[in-house]
C-alpha cells in the first residue's frame, strides 16, 4: 500500500480527555491505556509489524498548534510521523513531537529511528515514564495522545487507530 492510498487521520482538531477506564469498554480499554509498547501489543495479532516514515524533520514552535501547550518551550521541536502496519495492514498513524533539548545525549538517537518502530526503542530504555495517556473518538476512530519522559526528558506520542486496527 502506498502512502497515496492512506489516508492520514484528523489529529489537529481532536479533544483529548483524560483516560478513565470506566468511560470506556473493556476491549478499547484494553488498548487505549496499554501502558506498555503499542508495538509489542501489535505484534500479538500479526506475523510482522512495521513502520513506514511519512515525514521526519524539525518544524518551529508556531506549527505545532495545540500540541504545544503539552511540552516545554523549545525554539525546534522533531516531528515524525509514520504509519505502523501489522503484517501488510495500515493499522496506526502516529506522530511523535520532541523538544529540541529532549533530544541530548543518548536521546540523539530518537531522530535515527528511520522505519524502527518508536516502541522498540523506547521500551527498551530502563528510564521511561509515562506522565498520562488521554483519548479520543472522532470520525469513528480512537486515538491516544500520551507525553512521556526519557531519562525524565518529555517528548509527546499521539496514536490514532486506522479502521483495519485490531483495536476494533
């Protein structure tokens, strides 16, 4: 499939709330506040999960809207934005926005990840902390939006969940 073919999900106009498990049933529960690798989880209902990069570059503060007010004041922030598949299947778009001075010392290697899934380079770091994890249902899609800390530095991970995702 290529990227003329999916359609990338409306994640500026979104309202995010916080997560309550009772708000939501058990089955979207169950994914939207998996607290560990959604790339793990994925990997349960397939043979092979991958990544395909949209787009991967910094972008200035003015550009990214809402999602500004949810990470510190940077002059630069790293977008990137993939599709990840099960097997051949498009099963999330996400996006990943980190402050410039996330990405010091070892986290320099965020902007190398190329088609590696996010989730396997974070997981496998023993300083990870997630600070929340919010959700939200529009066009029919869920999607999670959570800012999390690396080696307590924050960067902010929205996933919206394509129609062919197991989640449904």
């Amino acid at each position: 499939m290529t990227n003329e073919t999916l359609l990338i999900p409306n994640w500026k106009t979104r309202d995010w709330c916080s997560a309550q498990k009772n708000s939501l049933s058990k089955p979207v529960a169950d994914w939207l506040l998996e607290e560990d690798s959604m790339t793990r989880r994925c990997e349960r209902y397939c043979h092979k999960v991958t990544v395909q990069p949209l787009f991967e570059g910094y972008v200035s503060a003015s550009s990214l809207g809402k999602e500004q007010s949810e990470l510190p004041t940077d002059k630069r922030y790293w977008i990137r934005e993939v599709f990840l598949f099960g097997d051949t299947i498009p099963w999330i778009w996400a996006r990943t926005v980190v402050p410039e001075k996330t990405l010091s010392g070892p986290e320099q290697q965020l902007i190398e990840l190329g088609d590696t899934p996010l989730g396997r380079y974070l997981f496998s770091q023993a300083a990870l902390e997630r600070d929340y994890i919010q959700v939200s249902l529009q066009d029919s899609l869920w999607g999670r939006r959570s800012r999390l800390r690396l080696s307590g530095k924050p960067l902010l991970l929205t996933e919206i969940f394509l129609p062919s995702s197991p989640l449904y």
